[in-house]
C-alpha cells in the first residue's frame, strides 16, 4: 500500500453560454465553483519524524521505499527488503504519524537473519540491532507496556544468551506495574521463572519477591475469568505452571499469608480427613502461615488432627523436643532433633522412619527436593525392601515439571520417566505399596512424551535416555498412550 497523506480535489471551471432567443450579443457567463474543502490532517501519534516532515523529493522516494520493502517481506524475500526497509524506517521512523507496523516488520526481517547467523559475534549483532527497534517503537509511540512486554519476552525466550536476564526481570517488573491484572498472558511464565530464580539467588528481598507473586496470581485469576477461545487454553496452560512453581517459595516463613495456603491446600485436607499424613501436612501448612487459631478451617483441622492421628508422647529426648518444634511449624529445628536421634539410635526400624519423616519435611513444607530425596534414600538403606521411600522420590519427581520445563511439553513432561521407574520399583520390592504405586503411575502415564515428539528428536521408545535438571537419572523412553 502506497502511502497518500492528503488528497486535493479541483473542480474544472464551468463556463455556461446561455443564447438569447432574439438575434443579439451573446452574453457569456462565468461561474466559479467554491472550492473543495481540504481534509483535516489526521492527528499525528508520534514524536518522531513522519514523512510530511520531508521535502517532496525525500518523501516520493521514502514512500517508495515503504512499498516496495513490504512487497519484498510478503514474499519473504528478506535480504532484498533490509536495505528498502532501511531507507524507509531510518528516514521517516514515525511514517505517517500513526502506523507502526514498519517497527514489526523490522523485527521481523532481522528475526531471519538472527536465525541464519553463522557465528554468535554475528548474532549478538544483530541482537543489538532488534532491541533497538523495540526501543525506537517504544520512543515514537507511547506504550502501555505492551511492546515492553513483547521486548523482554523475545529477549528471555530468543535472546537470552546476548542480554542480561536481570534487566528482562526488570522489564518484566515494569510491564506488570503498568498493567497490573490486565498483564500480558505471555510474560506470566517467564516472569515467574526469574522471580522463583532471583529469590534463590537472593537477588530480591523476600518482601519485594512476595508482592510480585500476588500480582502475578492476581493477573491469573483475572485472565482466567475474562478469557476468550483460544486464549482461555493459554490461560490454563499458565495455570499448571505458574502457581506450582512459585509454590516452591512457600518454604520462606512469611512468604505468603494464611488465605494463600486455605485456598491452595485446605480442598485437599478436605478430600481425605481420614488420612493422618494429609491432615497433618495440611495442618502443619496452617500453622506454618501463622493462621488466625480462631479461624473456623483451622480449628477443624487441629481438632481432626487430634482424633485421627493421635499417638502416646515420646519419652523425654530428641523425638519429643522434635515433635513439639514440628508441631509449631519450626521445621528446621525439628529436623536437627531427628537428625540427632538418628545419629543416637540403634533401631534401624525407628530411624528408617525417622528419615523418612525428614523427606517428608523437605519434600511438603521446605521445598528442598534434592534434600528431599537424599532423605528418602537413607532411609530406604535401613529398611530393606521398603517400597514408601520411593514411592517419595517418584512423587518428588512427578512434581518437577515446572521446575525442570515450561509446564507442559517436552522437558516437563520426561520427567514422569524416572518417575514412573520409582513407583514400578517400589511395588516390585514391597507389593504392600502396589496400589498406591499403580495409582501414581496411572496418573503419571498420560503426561509421557508423545509418538511424535519422540520421533521428532530422533529417538526411538525402549532406549535410554538421562534426564537433566535436579533429577539427573537415567530411564527408559517411553510414549504416552
């Protein structure tokens, strides 16, 4: 589309001879038209220079250039649009006065060549060059925050090895300040990722950390419910990565407040109050977020934890003085008091127990899988042929999707891989855990990598395969069914 800015209409001039009907001069007259009003130049959005800034040489041939660059990106003919593209976009950033999509076709021809780099020193160039662009946009036209959203996504998922990722964090930061509940769907994931990552490496205050998460549910909970079509399934998809992976924060005291964990753990109290282990690690969550004693949910709990799980008091020594701290929510200082009774104790049936119990800790209330897991297998070391230990480890590993992927797809779904091989293993070895094991590995079995996806990485079912990340097992490749 060539770019016309103003369109001028002249009417011709109407000359009108009326002849009289007796024989005399004719008489000639002349009528000028009121002229055709001119257009009103539509507002301008831009601070930047449009082409009626130009003299009419420049502008002639920078129109050109806008039309035939496009022509050339239409076709995908990219090398032979740069230099046209050049022209147009250098000489009149801001076209005329409101379009922006030279800013997206920019990007879009330099995407091409970032892909086809031959060397990174090339690439990184080019890097450069495409942040500029979003950049430029963000000067010429004001922004709610969505291109600056664009910008940190493509950054994080295409350029992150030649950007810094604590400025795409801030970016992420700003576009959520901005935007609130009304955020981009697309920045939830990764912003996610570099908050849950920056509180480990103490890169943010926890306080700072925990308003960020609020805002990041409460832009979840507000796509969720606004949604349309194919949007709502992109909602969903944030939905099973998101809230799992920052539940991994719930291991700092004060993180989140007592609301978080009724509305996150209480459903699940509520679905098994019979089960002493559910009704306890439900409790302990409570007690842990400093709930209101008063409130009616944790009274309920604390009364069913009472009847269902009630056992004589140990004897004076480390398990009492541990069982009071847990029953407090001071996790870690109940941990050194089973450490020290483990270290004392010659019951191997009663620290395989013990250590089992500290997983459990780790695992439910910590957020320390790799703790987690080496807990389990000691105490699987001193209860041969025990099946719970693994049936732990495979759940620490089921549960790792958003911790080792995106969520969904590949890298979160292999690991119910190593998975599935603990909870065959611990009914192999102890068939009084079979269900229980044939229960996750029914669950666990849907979410496999498909045919497909293992085809398309030219891999083969039956072969084997180590999975990174935390878990760092090797299995056997298998398609979900």
């Amino acid at each position: 589309m060539r770019f016309n800015y103003f369109s001028l209409g002249y009417t011709a001039v109407l000359l009108m001879l009326v002849h009289a009907c007796a024989p005399a001069v004719t008489e000639q007259i002349v009528t000028e038209p009121e002229p055709a009003p001119r257009p009103e130049p539509k507002e301008s959005l831009t601070t930047c220079k449009t082409l009626d800034e130009l003299d009419n040489t420049t502008r002639s041939a920078t129109e050109d250039a806008y039309v035939l660059y496009r022509d050339q990106v239409r076709f995908k003919k990219y090398d032979a649009a740069v230099d046209l593209w050049k022209k147009a976009y250098y000489t009149a950033p801001g076209a005329n006065g409101r379009v922006t999509y030279h800013f997206d076709d920019g990007i879009k021809i330099y995407n091409h060549f970032f892909a086809n780099a031959a060397t990174r020193e090339q690439q990184a160039g080019i890097v450069d060059t495409l942040l500029s662009i979003y950049d430029k946009r963000m000067e010429c036209f004001e922004d709610d925050g969505t291109i600056l959203a664009r910008k940190a996504f493509d950054s994080y998922y295409t350029y992150r090895e030649y950007v810094d990722m604590d400025d795409v964090f801030d970016q992420f930061r700003e576009v959520m300040n901005r935007k609130g509940k009304e955020a981009d769907y697309f920045i939830i994931n990764p912003f996610s990722r570099l908050l849950y990552d920056n509180v480990l490496d103490e890169k943010i205050s926890h306080e700072d950390a925990s308003e960020i998460a609020y805002q990041i549910f409460d832009a979840i909970d507000h796509g969720k419910e606004t949604c349309e079509d194919e949007y709502c399934e992109a909602w969903e998809v944030i939905d099973e990565y998101s809230p799992d992976l920052l539940s991994g924060l719930e291991g700092l005291r004060g993180f989140y407040n007592c609301e978080y964990y009724m509305d996150r753990y209480y459903n699940q109290f509520l679905e098994d109050t019979t089960d002493c282990d559910n009704v306890t690690e439900v409790y302990l969550k409570m007690v842990w977020a400093s709930c209101d004693p008063e409130d009616a949910r944790f009274v309920r709990l604390k009364e069913t934890k009472e009847k269902v799980c009630y056992v004589a008091p140990p004897p004076p020594g480390p398990l009492r003085l541990a069982g009071a701290a847990l029953n407090e929510g001071r996790f870690k200082e109940a941990i050194e008091y089973y450490d020290q009774y483990v270290s004392e104790s010659d019951d191997t049936e009663k620290k395989a127990s013990i250590l089992l119990r500290i997983s459990k800790i780790y695992y439910a209330h910590i957020k320390n899988f790799p703790a987690a897991r080496q807990y389990a297998r000691e105490a699987a070391k001193q209860k041969p042929n025990w099946g719970e230990p693994y049936i732990l480890i495979g759940k620490l590993y089921a549960s790792s999707g958003p911790l080792c992927g995106p969520g969904r797809g590949w890298d979160s779904q292999i690991v119910t891989w190593p998975a599935i091989d603990q909870f065959q293993y611990a009914k192999q070895i102890d068939p009084t855990v079979a269900d229980e094991a044939n229960k996750w590995i029914n669950r666990y079995a849907q979410y496999m990598p498909s045919v497909e996806d293992i085809f398309q990485r030219q891999l083969k079912e039956g072969s084997s395969f180590k999975v990174g990340c935390w878990i760092q097992e090797s299995t056997t490749i298998r398609a979900a069914r």
